[in-house]
C-alpha cells in the first residue's frame, strides 16, 4: 500500500505471514508543558500504525530543537513524555534524529507489523455499515484558544489525558468485529478523513450530528470567535460533498473541519455488530466512544443531520 487512498501509513508485504506498516508525523507544540506535548506528539505517531490494524514495534525520535535559546531540560521533557508513550504502546524506542531550528517540532518515524490479510484500510467500507468514533472532536480550537490565553487552565487538564491516550486498546477491541475500514481522524478534520473513507470505499455517509463525540469547551471557543488556520482550507477539500442537513449553529458546523491532533478512530463495521463494538470500547477504557451514523450507495459525500 503506498499513497493512491490517502491512507494512514504505507504497507510493504515481506512474506505471506508478516507485511511491515511504515509511517512519520510530527507537530508543533500544542501546550507548553513539554512532558505533555512529549506524550500527545508520540500518541499522534503511533495512531497511524493502528489506524491500520497493526502493532507498533519500533518508534525513532524527530526532533527539531533550538539548542541555543530553551533550556535542554526542555528536551529531556519532551523525550521522556515520548518515550513513556512508547512503552506504554509495547514498542521500543530505538533512536532518532536532531536538528537544531528556531522553532521546536516533535514527532516520531514508527514501524509496525501486520499480517497481510488483516490490514485495515480506509477504502473498505461497504454499504450498509454502522460507523464509530472513539474519540471527541474539538482539539484544534482547544489548543489554540489556550496558545490565546483564552482557555482555562482546568479545561486543558480535561483534555489533556483523553489527547494523549493511545488508540492501542480501540483497535484491539474493534479486531475482534468485521471491521470493513478504518481510519484516524488527524490534521484534516472529521469532515476530511471521513469523506476520503467514502471516496475511496465508494460510499455515502450518513451522520448524526448530536451523537458525534465532541468537547463542550471546543463549541464553547467557537462560540466565543477562536478558530484556527486550518478550518477553512478543511471545508475547501471537502467541497460540495459535505451536506449539512442539520440545523447546525456556525460554531457547531466549525466541529466538523477542526482539525485534530492524536484524533480517535472512525471505523466502519456490520450495522449488527455495532452496538457491541460500543460496548467494547467502553470496557476497554474508551468511554468516549460512539455511533455515530452509517454507509449506504450512492455518491461519495458526507450528510450530516441532526
């Protein structure tokens, strides 16, 4: 699999039994703690390997750094909340590379392995699916509201944890269904990732508006006239093939092209199975998680009701 579906990593068969998942990312600061931005920076990493129904082995540090003006304990920080992410995902961390640049950036190249029956691509979706969302929607707006000063120290420390957990156990939990695609929501927003997932599968979307997962405080900041760089560029992609059915306040429509870092998964399964995808999920300490529409034919777009 290379780049032909805009999909979440690139895929190199090596026998019948074992395919390798290659994929890099790596942001600017989303907060000021750097242990924080270390864990959610790696947490965005390491998403994509899952994304596609793969187990991250090995991760190598990209870091851009400026040795001359921040303190290197500033470094460490970074480094350990990385690293600790990494361990927690069950991989190693087995080096990187370093350049000093003005403007700090964190992120992580990972390898993970797959075996090649079971990749989970985001072009497999089916007509008749039920779709689920495991994560809530909104950090865009949240962490440049807090850049702006404008958000509450006790509302980023909500956030905060939910960002930076791993999607490992959402995925182990959706393997044990008939995922027929899967994708993460990242930088292009769930309006985004979702119409690629219906282009790519030729299916419509159909989503519910008031079940989608979504932060209170991100509305909040919309509401209040923060937004981000990226919305409108997000809304340009999606073209004519987001329909927005629901009677949808600006700052509610703004949602769905925020753009997410460490976002959850969007997986499309049998409409049969998804309630006990759900349930699942819940277990498994992903209590954000939601249905939150479904597929059927007809041109690739997303319809968003009430």
């Amino acid at each position: 699999m290379g780049y032909e579906t805009a999909d979440d990593a690139a895929v190199y068969r090596l026998s019948s039994e074992i395919a390798v998942i290659s994929t890099v990312d790596y942001i600017t600061p989303v907060v000021d703690d750097p242990l924080w931005y270390g864990r959610v920076a790696a947490a965005n990493s390491l998403s994509d390997v899952w994304a596609m129904g793969g187990q991250p082995v090995m991760a190598l540090n990209l870091v851009n750094f400026p040795s001359k003006t921040l303190d290197p304990g500033i470094l460490r920080d970074m480094l350990a909340g990385g690293a600790e992410k990494v361990t927690e995902a069950g991989a190693v961390l087995a080096g990187g590379h370093s350049v000093d640049d003005p403007e700090p950036k964190y992120g992580m190249a990972v390898t993970g392995v797959v075996h090649p029956d079971r990749i989970l691509k985001n072009s497999g979706a089916e007509p008749g699916d039920a779709l689920v969302l495991t994560k809530p929607l909104g950090t865009g707006v949240i962490f440049n509201a807090n850049r702006a000063g404008k958000l509450s120290p006790k509302a980023l420390e909500e956030v905060l944890p939910v960002v930076a957990s791993l999607n490992k156990g959402a995925m182990e939990a959706a393997l044990k269904y008939d995922v027929h695609g899967m994708t993460d929501i990242t930088g292009f927003g769930f309006a985004g990732h979702a119409l690629e997932m219906a282009v790519h599968s030729g299916v419509r979307m159909r989503v519910s508006f008031s079940a989608l997962p979504v932060y209170e405080e991100a509305v909040k900041m919309y509401a209040s006239g923060v937004t981000t760089g990226t919305n409108e560029g997000n809304r340009r992609v999606c073209g004519g093939r987001l329909l927005v059915k629901a009677g949808l306040k600006k700052e509610q429509g703004e949602i769905l092209v925020d753009p997410q870092t460490s976002g959850g998964l969007l997986i499309s399964l049998p409409e049969g199975q998804a309630k006990d995808l759900v349930g699942d999920l819940h277990a498994a300490g992903v209590p954000w998680a939601s249905l939150i529409g479904s597929t059927e034919g007809g041109d690739p777009e997303i319809v968003v009701e009430s």
